[in-house]
C-alpha cells in the first residue's frame, strides 16, 4: 500500500495531525482488509481449499482479535486482568 504513514513520517507534526494521519491509515488498511475478507474473488474456494488457508485464516483471525482487545480494553489489556494478579 503506498503512502503509508508510520510515525517517523510524522516528525515535526502536531500530535493529533500525526493521530489523525495514522487514523487515516488504519481506516485505509482496514477497508482493504474487509474487502478482502468479504470478496469470494481474492480467497480459494471449494477443492482449491487446504489446511493452509485454514491455518493462515486463523492467524488473521487471532491477530484480528488482538487488536480488538487493545482497543476495548478486553482480553490482557482488560483493566483488572485475572493473569495479572496471580
């Protein structure tokens, strides 16, 4: 994807244009990722189907689920997260 911003490219930047910037970003990185979750076109189907999809299916998945995490304070980023304390 061209034109991703990181956040050396933000040096000199106020912080929420640098937020705003890296925000745009995500949305664009997650429009794409959508399109190819929801296009029957860019993922095999049928007999074309192995194990390996499956495998790279579930890692999406559970990178996906982190993130999620992160950003609603759930999972290990939950406030009073049982793992913590023992």
């Amino acid at each position: 994807m061209e034109g991703r911003t990181d956040i050396t490219s933000t040096r000199g930047s106020t912080a929420p244009d640098a937020y705003m910037a890296l925000r745009a970003d995500a949305l664009a990185l997650l429009a794409r990722i959508t399109e190819a979750l929801e296009n029957p076109d860019t993922t095999p189907a049928g007999d074309d189907l192995h194990w390996g999809h499956v495998g790279d299916m579930a890692l999406t998945r559970h990178e996906l689920q982190i993130i999620s995490d992160r950003l609603f304070a759930e999972g290990e980023y939950a406030p009073e997260n049982p793992i913590e304390k023992e």
